[in-house]
C-alpha cells in the first residue's frame, strides 16, 4: 500500500513551513507599518493567506490531486518548462539557503559570538541534507515531532500577565505608521511558505480534508503570530516596539529562572526545529524541480548538489543587514509567486479542460 501524507501531517507541516525566525521582528513591524493597533494587522494577513490558500485548494480539486509540473507539461513545451523548473529549482533552494543563514547569524550573535559561521552554516546543511534524502513522507513524520517542541511555547505567554497592560491599547486604530501597503508585504512574507503544498499534492490523501489541513496549519500560524504581537503591544509601548529589532526575543528576556541564565538564548535555540523544517522542504522542492529536468539522476545526489551549492551561496551574504536585504527581495518575489502561481496552473487545467486533455494521476 502507497504510503499518503494524511490530515494532521499537513497542518503540522504548513504550520512549521510557515513559522520562522520572522516571527521574532513582527511586533515591530506592525508597529512601524500599522502604528497602534498594529496587531489587528495579523489577523488581516491571516485571512489574506487563507483566501490565497483557497486557490491552492482549487488547483488541487481541478486536477485531481496531479503534480504542477505534470499539469504544466501538457500544455507547455518541454523546451520551454526546462528553463522554467531551473529557474525555480534555483529560486525556492536559495529562498532555503537563507532563511537557514538568517537564523545561524543571529544564534551565533546570541550565544556563540566567536564561533565559526561557517562551520555552524555547514552543521545545519547537514541536518538539512540528511532530512531531504529520506524524503517527503519522513520530512512530514519530523515536522510532526519538531511541532511538539515549538508548541509548548505558546505558553510563555502567561508569563507576561503580570506585566501586560491594556492602556498600551489606544482606541486609535492603525495611526503612527507608514507605507501600510508595504509593510503589509513585507510582514505577508512572515506567512509564505505554505505555497509549497502545491508540490506536496501528489503524495497527500484524495479526501476532502486536505484543504482544511491547509487551513488548520496556516490558521495555527495567524494564531501564533497574533498571541505574540497582541502580548507584545500590551508589554511594551508603541515607540519601545518601533525601535526594537527583535521585540519578541527581548520580552523572552524578561522570563528569569533561579537556575537559568539568558533564557531567551535557549528558547531562541528551539527555533532551529522549525527553520530546519523551512529550509528543508525548500530544498526538497527545489528537488522536485530538479527531478523533472533530469528524471533518470539519483535524487540524493542531487540533494547533495543542491545543499552543496546553498551552502556557497550563503556564504557570499557577510552582515545580518546584507542577508535580510536579500531575504527581504527573494520574499517580495515569493509573496507575488503564492498568488500568480496557483492561478497560472487554474488557467491551464481551464484550457486543458477545453481541449479535452485527461487527468493523468
């Protein structure tokens, strides 16, 4: 019997796609971007991505559960979706590449100022690599694991309500900010990820639930995310959080044990499971791309080449400010892909739903 990822390992696995080191800088954002109130901001986007997920859902009830890249070859060339897969085998593996970075550089500024990022970068590919050769069905089986020990965080939360107090909530709504519309991008990319479902569709279960795991996961995020922004507003003021590069590890830092020292370092370091999990299906992805270029090549020697050239690339960023520069433009592009993709392949299955093609699942 095939083996299928079911219900529960796709919402766990969008949920931890999602959630990132992103999360850290959010409160921030919205208060830059959105001024008071900035956290109704969240929920905004939330429903943003849910409406966006519903596309997704479409393609996956139009083609009956069938592979992007079969629904593109059979109303494109091959000639022309080769290039196509490279560019965006290419794209998704350096999306992967950095978000791993991003989090190495800011663990090594934490808690191993004069450690060597390049052997730390070179620990996480090999995590990466091992997770990506045993495939999508393990990669799924870890992602339910490692959701376990993001989880629990969530109730951090009750530490800070001592501390948390309602007057920061001004009955102003959204005043103080600036370039809503581009904040409101930048903070998306906080959200993205859960696009790569589209390449997971095949190897999911055909029952209806499928969407609403998609759902349950990105909803699980918004969630997250506003528990963290709405205590965020409530703990600090307005101009704290606007000056504050990660607003989220400083209230970490509040949390004080009699035994602990810098607990927010240790808290920070469960993050790695979820960008492990980020970075991996990026690649793993990237390899799906790759596969369909070169069908007949072993597909842990092209992980192993993917990996490889990530890991050059992530060398070439050398500041926190150049990585997140990078990061910020490879998600501007990714949050236009999450919505142009998903209609390009409607549009197709339309056409080929014209001219009569057959579903080949």
């Amino acid at each position: 019997m095939k083996e299928r990822l079911y219900s529960t390992h796709i919402a766990l696995l969008v949920f931890m796609i999602q959630t990132g080191v992103s999360a850290l800088s959010l409160s921030r954002k919205a208060a830059v971007y959105f001024g008071t109130n900035g956290w109704l901001s969240i929920l905004i986007l939330g429903c943003v991505a849910a409406i966006n997920i519903v596309l997704i859902s479409i393609v996956n009830r139009m083609g009956n559960g069938m592979s992007v890249f079969d629904i593109m070859e059979k109303s494109i060339p091959r000639f022309i979706v080769i290039p196509i897969y490279l560019l965006l085998s290419a794209y998704l593996a350096a999306i992967g590449c950095l978000v791993g970075k991003q989090y190495i550089h800011i663990f090594q500024l934490i808690a191993f100022p004069t450690a060597s990022p390049l052997m730390l970068q070179g620990c996480f590919n090999l995590l990466v690599l091992i997770l990506v050769t045993k495939g999508i069905y393990n990669i799924s089986k870890a992602a339910t694991v490692f959701s376990l020990l993001i989880l629990w965080m969530v109730f951090l939360l009750f530490a800070f309500s001592n501390d948390f107090e309602f007057e920061r909530m001004t009955p102003f709504v959204f005043k103080g900010g600036r370039d809503m519309l581009v904040g409101a991008v930048d903070m998306f990319a906080a959200f993205v990820g859960y696009e790569l479902i589209l390449f997971v569709m095949p190897y999911a279960d055909r029952s209806k639930k499928w969407t609403r795991s998609v759902q349950i996961g990105n909803l699980m995020t918004t969630l997250t995310y506003f528990s963290f922004v709405f205590i965020s507003f409530g703990f600090f003021s307005l101009g704290q959080l606007k000056i504050m590069i990660y607003p989220l590890l400083d209230m970490l830092a509040y949390i004080q044990l009699p035994f602990v020292e810098r607990l927010e370092n240790m808290l920070f370091s469960f993050l790695l499971f979820t960008v492990v999990v980020t970075s991996t299906m990026y690649t793993w992805s990237a390899g799906e791309a790759v596969h369909h270029v070169f069908p007949k090549a072993n597909r842990n020697v092209m992980a192993l080449f993917i990996v490889f050239i990530t890991f050059l690339l992530s060398i070439l960023p050398d500041t926190l400010y150049e990585l997140e520069l990078w990061l910020k433009i490879l998600s501007y592009g990714e949050v236009a892909f999450s919505f142009a993709f998903p209609i390009f392949l409607i549009l197709l299955l339309l056409i080929q739903g014209r001219m009569g093609v057959k579903s080949r699942v």
